[in-house]
C-alpha cells in the first residue's frame, strides 16, 4: 500500500470517528456509495496536500459533493 493511501486511509477512519459516520467502500469509487465518509446527515470528502502546503478546492468537487447527496437523498 502507498504512503499516499496510508493518509488517505488514516485520515477517513479519523472523520468517520470524529463524525460518528462510516467509511465508504474504495473511498467512494464504487458506482453507488460516493465520496468517503457518511453519517446520517452528512457526505464527507476528505482531501489530503501530501507534499503541498495547501490544495485548490474545485468548485467541481462541491458540485459532485451535491449531486450525491440528492442522490441519497
């Protein structure tokens, strides 16, 4: 396992915890349960800067963030 997916990984179980929520399967690559972490009132999408001392939230990520959620409902 990459270093990367090692953060990734630690970071989710960590939001899942924090928010009483759960991981979701692949970090939401599957076709049905998107982004990373759910609860009962929230879909969660983890970021990680790896090297970079910052990212660039996309205003695509917020958008997709909001498709799924209509989606669940």
């Amino acid at each position: 396992m990459a270093w990367q997916h090692k953060l990734s990984a630690a970071q989710e179980k960590r939001t899942a915890e924090t928010y009483k929520g759960s991981r979701s399967v692949m970090s939401g690559a599957g076709s049905w349960h998107k982004n990373d972490v759910r609860n009962e009132h929230l879909l969660i999408e983890n970021k990680t800067t790896g090297n970079k001392a910052s990212i660039t939230l996309k205003s695509r990520d917020l958008v997709d963030l909001w498709h799924n959620a209509v989606k669940e409902g």
